[in-house]
C-alpha cells in the first residue's frame, strides 16, 4: 500500500471523489496517471481509501474509492507544538520536519523577541507545506497549524513543557506514559523574556531542558519532538 501514491482531498470521501485544484494538477501533469492507475485518498482526519482513476482531465480527477487503506503511522500522544514565528526558510522547514515526526497540531506564537510578524498569507503557505509533508511521510492526518496568536492567549490540555536555555528538568524525565497529551513550547532566537516565562509556569507547564547545549529554535523543536514521540517507536 505505501507504494501508491497519496493524497489528501477536501470533504468527506464518498463512493466517487472528484478531486480538482492543485491535486488534479499533480496526478495528472507531474505524475501523469491515467484512467486505472491507482492511489490512496485521504480526507486529513484519519481515513483513507484505495481507489482508481476513473478519469483524468487537466483540471479535475475523477476516483472510484474501492476499500479502506491500512494506515498505522499515527502517533498515539497527541503533541501540540507551541512554537514562536522564525524568519522565512526557517519557519517552513521546522513546520515540514515537525509534521514528519508526527506533531499533532502546531500553534504558531508571537513572542517579545521574535522578529517574524507574519501575515495571513503565511499561514497558509505552512498549511501547504504541512499537507505536502503529511503525503509524503504517509500519514493519515494534516497537523492543523492556526493562525499566529500572542502568549499570554495560549491554552493547552495535559502536560505543557517549556523548553528553556538555562534550568529545568531533562525534559524526557517530565514525560510519563500516561501523558496522552502534551504541549510544548519553544521560544524565539531570542530567548523567552522573563515576563513570558514567568505567565506559562503560573498556568502550570513544567520548564525542561533539551541538554547543554544551546540550540536554535528550530532545532530545539525537532530536538523535542523526536524525543517525545521517539519513545514509542
């Protein structure tokens, strides 16, 4: 099943799927299927269907979904990633390795010694960037990534882990196996000021280190992750 190509479609999957728009554009000029050839649709929320091409024109795609895909690539923790705004390239390859992983969901942040104030329209390139990496590292859902929002707004369920330069727990000793959902955050180049630090650990998340060494930001994102969802593999 891994070998067929993937794809994520909008709205449910229903017995005939048509699919249009940059997809249709994908399968039918860059990949250049054909009516028969076969691949897996999925709907972004877990479901995924084998289907063939019942028709393939330049700007639509027509399937036949034929029976449920096996898809087991789903991390059982659910982690939410806190993540303060990086300047160009870097935001969008922390947001492509941070959906390889297995993120769950990603809260873009605005923080006092960020230097990225993004506009609406970046949003929705990582949101594309994240569905390209989901197809690619074949998994059943697209991380959702919201839009920006300030500190003092974040709210979290389960376990929330700050990630600091200086202090805290290691950050795998805060973990237990019961922690089903966790958040964790990572500041700006700049570091977390004070004032922010001090309001997170108030609301109750737990300050951790990732080591000795100081990482860039978008390190200690994919540092985090890998160590949390690491230890179900």
């Amino acid at each position: 099943m891994s070998q067929l190509p993937r794809f994520f479609v909008a709205g449910p999957i229903e017995e005939i799927v048509r699919i249009e728009g940059p997809v249709a554009h994908q399968i039918s000029r860059v990949l250049r299927l054909r009516s028969g050839d076969r691949i897996v649709v999925l709907d972004g929320r877990g479901a995924a269907w084998e289907a063939a091409l019942s028709e393939v024109r330049n700007g639509a795609v027509v399937v036949r979904c034929e029976r449920p895909a096996a898809c087991a690539t789903e991390p059982s923790r659910a982690v939410t990633l806190f993540a303060a705004v990086l300047k160009g390239d870097r935001q969008e390859w922390m947001v492509q390795k941070a959906v390889e992983l297995g993120v769950a969901r990603i809260q873009p942040i605005l923080t006092a010694h960020g230097v990225a104030r993004p506009g609406a329209d970046k949003a929705e390139r990582w949101r594309r960037i994240a569905q390209e990496a989901a197809e690619q590292c074949e998994r059943a859902i697209v991380p959702p990534i919201a839009d920006p929002i300030p500190v003092s707004a974040t709210r979290w369920p389960g376990l929330a882990l700050i990630c600091t330069e200086r202090g805290g727990m290691p950050l795998k000793a805060a973990i237990t196996s019961t922690d089903e959902a966790l958040a964790v955050f990572i500041g700006p180049e700049g570091g977390w000021e004070a004032a922010e630090l001090a309001l997170l650990l108030e609301k109750g998340a737990i300050a951790a280190s990732l080591g000795p060494r100081i990482l860039r930001a978008e390190t200690a994102a994919l540092a985090a992750l890998a160590m949390i969802l690491g230890q179900e593999s």
